[in-house]
C-alpha cells in the first residue's frame, strides 16, 4: 500500500522530539518549540488525538544549573544522580514554556512522566491510557517523558526513543513521527525514503551513536519502528528543521524516512503483553502443545506442561517455551505457579478434583497469548 493511502485516515498520533532539536547550547530553543506547537494546534483543529513524546528535559536542567554556576560549564554530567537531579530542574522549565506555548491556541497541556513500570504493570497500563483518552477528550495536549527522577531507562539508553514506541503502542496510534536533527536514516551515505522491512543489515547500519545532548542515536528510533510495523503502525524519522515538517508528512510528501507498518496487526492486548509486558515467570511445554499453540492457534492446556520456573499469581504475564529453550510466546495465566504446578500434565477435567476447584479449563486462554516467530 502506498503511504497516501496509509496516511489518508490517520487519526492518532504520536510526535517524538529529541533534546538536540529542543536545545541549543543546554537551553530551550523557544524559536523550534514555537513553531512545534502552531503544527500541533493545526492538527488539533483537525479533530486528531495527538501525545507529544519530549525529550530535553536533562539538558535544559543542565544548561540552568551552569547559568546560574551551580555547575561547570564545560563537560556532561556523567552520575545518574546528577542527570537525575538536572531533570528534575529542566521538566519544570520544559513543562512551564509548552504550557505558556499552547496557551496562546487555548489548548490544556497534561504531564505524563511514565517508568517502565507502568508498562508492565497490566492496571497502571490501562489506567494510563484511560487517562490519555480522557485527555483527549478535553481537547488537552498530553506531554509524555520519562519520570527521570525515579527510572534510569531513558538516560541510560534510548533518549525517550522507546518510551515513544511504548506510547504509540498504548494509544493504537496510526503513525510515529520521531523528529530528529538530521533528515532521517542513512545507509552507505544515502537517505532511505522508505523501509518496507527492518532486515539485519538495516539494523547494522542504524549504529548506536547520538550526540552529546541526545543519547538515543539511530539505533534505538530503528528498534522503535521495528517494533510498531510489526504491530501495524506507520514511523517517519525526519528533520525536526525542515519547515511545516509534520504537515507536510501527513499530506503524503517524501520527506525523511518512511517506514510502512505489517499487514498484520495485533490487539491492543497482545501489543502490550508484546512490547510493555514483562515476564515474571516461565511456563516450558511439550512439543505437541507448541504445535497446538503455533499452528493451530489453540489455548494452553495443563496436559501440554512440562515443568515451570519462577514464582508468580494468576494475571500475571510469563513466557512460553519449549524443552530447547526457545521462547514460543507470552501470556496471561489464569492459575498461579504453585497450582500449575500441581496441574502440569493433567488433563482438564482433573483440575477440579485436583484444586478442589476449577477456574477456568485452560492455564493460558489464545486471546491472551501472543506468539512470537521464532517459536513458529
């Protein structure tokens, strides 16, 4: 499908921006951050729900604290306690100049700072998105980061890369757009106008460098788009400089790089248990059970179990193998480690006469599995 046709009833939107191009020498480019906005409040007269992902709130902490010499001007903090301590000085700066931003279109702004944790915890997940929706109803821009102050994930590695992702996965967003400080992702000293598939040798080329303000570099915003195609999600890194850059990807316009979404699509469920979910446990099957769950699509039943490892409750989420040792998939249990246990190569009516009781006739209903294609 072409992108015109893909991008003809976008609705939902993601917009990540990154710290290079919010910044300029550790302070807020208010000249970019304007001209971000009026794009956004375009859109929003257009009736499309949007979550702005915003990287930026370290270095602005930093460039604040070296204006006022509190720290030296030469150098980055390299102590997880100082980028910490920076973030927390440079969201509220970030956050007060979006608001003043956004005032001037009458649009709310909502914060969101997020951790991993709440992407693996199933309730904080779903009380989050309720919340962006219900943002959305109120006409509110929300603007997403990482709660830096108490999770490490973002400074470390992906400069809000893969919180984005997250993000586009939660909302069902139709289209990522990462803006960045150069016109998209190169390959032998080319510029890809489109990526039908993230092969190794794309992913190879993607690199791991970032600058000294934006840590995230090629590779993670590739992970991030490889992650959301498979998931049937549009991605377009681009110039975050280019004029009216966000309009003019949405008319359809060859600009950076374009990378088309799967054909298949996952439940916002699976999306979850694929990309947020973390596993607390692991479930090893028999090879008659990978065929009932990779081919013919059944649910996981007692009878396919052949041991178990870890400790976990009922809705908690684990992994599925096989006796190699190969991940087949992941899922929802409906009965703890300590009762699979007793019921692993039973069959189903004994769960009762087992337990005492019976909660449901499988360990992993199918809609609450997701299989991944390494297993197939």
């Amino acid at each position: 499908m072409e992108r015109t046709e893909q991008l003809k009833n976008v609705k939902r939107i993601v917009i990540k921006i990154g710290s290079s191009s919010l910044t300029h020498n550790g302070r807020l480019n208010k000249r970019k951050i304007n001209r971000l906005v009026h794009s956004i409040a375009v859109l929003m007269r257009e009736d499309i729900h949007l979550v702005l992902v915003s990287s930026g709130a370290v270095s602005s902490g930093i460039g604040e604290l070296q204006s006022m010499h509190r720290i030296k001007k030469t150098g980055y903090p390299t102590k997880i306690s100082e980028k910490q301590a920076a973030a927390s000085i440079g969201q509220s700066l970030l956050m007060h100049y979006y608001a003043s931003s956004f005032r001037r279109y009458t649009i709310p702004v909502g914060q969101i700072l997020l951790t991993e944790n709440d992407f693996e915890n199933r309730e904080h997940y779903l009380n989050i998105r309720n919340t962006l929706c219900r943002l959305f109803d109120y006409g509110t821009i929300p603007i997403v980061n990482e709660n830096d102050t108490v999770g490490i994930t973002e400074i470390l590695f992906g400069d809000n890369d893969t919180l984005a992702a997250l993000v586009a996965d939660m909302i069902q967003a139709d289209i990522l757009i990462v803006l960045t400080d150069i016109d998209g992702f190169y390959m032998n000293g080319e510029l890809q106008y489109e990526l039908h598939h993230i092969t190794d040798e794309v992913e190879q080329a993607a690199g791991s460098t970032g600058s000294s303000m934006s840590r995230g570099g090629m590779m993670s915003k590739i992970a991030a788009a490889k992650q959301l195609a498979e998931h049937g999600t549009i991605t377009v890194i681009a110039n975050s400089n280019t004029p009216n850059v966000i309009q003019r990807i949405l008319s359809g316009e060859v600009l950076g790089t374009y990378i088309h979404p799967s054909d298949e699509s996952l439940s916002c469920r699976k999306r979850w248990l694929k990309a947020g979910a973390k596993s607390k446990g692991k479930i090893i099957i028999d090879a008659g059970a990978v065929t009932a769950l990779c081919q013919k699509k059944k649910s996981l039943l007692p009878s396919g179990i052949i041991s178990i490892e870890g400790s976990f409750e009922t809705g908690m989420v684990v992994d599925i193998t096989n006796q190699e040792g190969v991940r087949i998939g992941r899922g929802l249990v409906n009965y703890s480690s300590a009762e699979i246990e007793r019921l692993r190569g039973k069959k189903t009516f004994d769960i009762e006469h087992i337990l005492g009781y019976k909660r449901d006739d499988e360990i992993i209903l199918r809609d609450n599995i997701i299989i991944f294609k390494e297993g197939v």
